[in-house]
C-alpha cells in the first residue's frame, strides 16, 4: 500500500540517500574502484550499508554464459559437420566474420574459462583449438582477413579437403563439451576426470582406460592422440599407450608419436581378458624399449 509523502518521511529518505552517496565512496575508496555490478545498497530501520553480492551476481553471469555457449555450440556444430573443401572456399569469410560460425565458436569456447565449474572442459577446448587446420591453429580460423584467409585463397583443393575433415574431427569432439555444459546446467557435478579428446583415434572406450588431459601428448601440430606421459622425478620415462586400430590415421598418430617424442620406453595399456581373447604376443605386457626401434625409423 502507497504512503503519503509526509516531511518526516521525506527527511528519512533524504538522510538515507546522503548515507548511500557516502557508502559508496567508502566502498570504491576500499575496494580500488569496485564495479556497482558487485555491489548491493541496503537501507533497514535508517541504517544505510553497502554489501557484496559476487555470488548471485556470479550465479546470473554463469547461466547465461551456459546458455550462451550452448546455444552456440549446438547451432555450430551441424553446420561444421557438413564441411567441405568447397564450403571453406565459398564461405570462410563470412564464416570468420561478424556472427558468422567459426568466429561465434571461437568467442563462445573463449568464455568457458569464466565458468569454474567447466576447468575441465576449457582445458578440452584449449587443446581443440590449438589442433593445427592447414596452415594454421584452429583458433586462428575465426578470424578473417589473416593468414587463413589468404592461405584458402591459395590452397588446393585436396588441402581444402583435409582441413574440412580436420574441423569435422573437431568439431565431433565438441559435442563432448555441450554434452557436460548441458550437464553442469542442470546441477550435475562434472567427472572427477574428463578424458583427453582424440579425434577418433582411442583405441577402446573411454570409460576403459581414460586419458589424463594433464599428461596427454600432443603431437608437434597440436593433435592430441590416446597417449599419457608418464614422469619420474619430474622428467618423462615413458609412453602409456594402447595399440592402435587398424585404420591409416591411428597407425600414423601411433607411429608419429614415437618418432616427435622420442621416448625409450612404452607401456601398452591392453587389458588382460583381451590379451587372453584375442591371443595377443607378449609384446602388449609391460614395458617395451623402444631404442632400438627409432634411430631405425629415422633413417
């Protein structure tokens, strides 16, 4: 119910306002110019104070940079998926401009490091996007008028067309990321380990044997392969891996691993039961020296 404005009330807000303007030089003057974003004015019984309100300030900016990058995330990632060397040609500029795809992606896989709750999932994100695409680190593509640009003006079009595969790898891997923000938006606690990205190169599930993004190796191009470092006083011993599938890609990821890190020794992380049902050699138990191996390969 409305009061009226007797001259008594009018001196209570009067005295109230004077008390406000005070706070809040004593706040930027204590608080080396604190935003009024942080701040909150409270005025009980006459008695006018400045309070902190950083957490639900926090909780606000955090929902809507979920939603933000979710919202971007999910538009991306169908249209990367239909990548191809022409489409790079035809429409990378407007694809690194403005609002354009690639530019919104990089800007919203940025502003994960403002989330606490996605440390995990920015450590994912930094490594996709420093994953070398034809001349230069993903990163580098939500940008135009640079390097990239003048390199898709040049490149052929077998380049064109493993760069497209290349942003289509990565971009399966973001759906890792919006499967775990959608997960953080709804309460839930993020793994107590997230398992490295491997651009379809892990050899068994990732719930088998995960990949530590701590100690994952990356090759000299960025590409992080199904690989730990393992460290002994502080300087790596050894290689854990698994052996790889089949495919041209994992072999070459596997071998190129080898040969840039240059490691003496390699564990092969096989478990048991497939060792005894696929009756593998002896070579997928423990540690196997590798020196003997690499100078040969250099040749």
């Amino acid at each position: 119910m409305n009061k009226p404005l007797t001259q008594r009330l009018a001196e209570q807000i009067t005295e109230c306002v004077k008390a406000a303007d005070e706070g809040f030089i004593n706040l930027i003057k204590n608080k080396d110019n604190v935003g009024i974003m942080n701040s909150a004015l409270v005025i009980k019984g006459g008695e006018t104070k400045v309070t902190e309100q950083n957490g639900d300030v926090g909780a606000e900016m955090k929902q809507h940079l979920l939603d933000i990058a979710l919202n971007g995330l999910k538009s991306a990632i169908p249209q990367l998926e239909q990548m191809d060397g022409n489409k790079l040609r035809e429409s990378f500029q407007e694809m690194a401009s403005g609002s354009g795809t690639l530019r919104s992606l990089m800007t919203n896989l940025r502003n994960l490091n403002k989330i606490p709750e996605a440390k995990q999932l920015n450590d994912y994100a930094v490594t996709l996007t420093n994953i070398q695409v034809g001349v230069a680190r993903f990163s580098q593509w939500g940008t135009s008028g640079g390097e990239v640009e003048k390199w898709i003006g040049k490149a052929s079009s077998q380049e064109l067309t493993q760069a497209a595969k290349k942003i289509q790898a990565i971009t399966n891997e973001l759906k890792n990321v919006t499967t775990e923000l959608e997960n953080i938006k709804a309460g839930a606690p993020m793994p107590q380990m997230l398992s490295g990205p491997t651009l379809g190169l892990a050899r068994f599930a990732a719930s088998s044997i995960p990949i530590n993004q701590q100690t994952q190796v990356k090759l000299n191009d960025g590409t992080p392969v199904p690989v730990n470092t393992l460290t002994f006083a502080g300087k790596p011993v050894a290689l854990a891996s698994s052996y790889p599938k089949s495919t041209p890609a994992a072999l070459e990821a596997h071998m190129k691993t080898l040969l840039e890190k240059e490691c003496s020794c390699l564990v092969v992380l096989t478990p048991e039961e497939q060792i005894q049902a696929s009756q593998l050699p002896a070579y997928f138990r423990g540690f196997i020296p590798l020196a003997r191996y690499i100078p040969a390969a250099k040749k």
